[in-house]
C-alpha cells in the first residue's frame, strides 16, 4: 500500500508542478513506480487517475499538437 500511497502522492506532484500538460509517456518517465511495459503502466496510470478523481481531484486532459494525436494530462493549482 505504501508503494501506491508514494506513487500517488509523486503522480500529484508532478501533475501539479508542469508548466504544460505531460503526455502518459513522460509521466512514467517521470513518476517511479509504473510497470514498464505499456499496457500495463496504461492500466495503472487509469487506476490512478480515477483514485485522484474520487478524492475530488480535477485532471484535465489536453489533446496536444497540431493534429491533437497524443494526450497530456495536468492539475491547476
């Protein structure tokens, strides 16, 4: 449980401090913790995200680029 708690906590963190929207890929770059392969860090970053959620914790989710192909997430301060 400690380990989830940490992530948590290092996924809010990072979410919160960005100056831009990280993509899933940068977040798992970034945040230790996420499996490496990718089906599997997607899984958990999506338990994460609905954890944030349910502690009423707002995510937005950005298309980014000009042909809005990838995700970025971020919290506002």
């Amino acid at each position: 449980m400690a380990d989830r708690l940490e992530r948590l906590f290092n996924l809010l963190s990072q979410l919160l401090t960005t100056p831009r929207p990280l993509t899933l890929e940068e977040i798992v770059r970034e945040v230790p913790g996420y499996p490496e392969e990718k089906a599997s860090y997607r899984r958990q970053f999506e338990r994460d995200k609905e954890t944030l959620r349910d502690l009423g914790i707002e995510i937005s989710v950005m298309k980014l680029g000009e042909l809005d192909t990838e995700i970025g997430y971020r919290v506002r301060p």
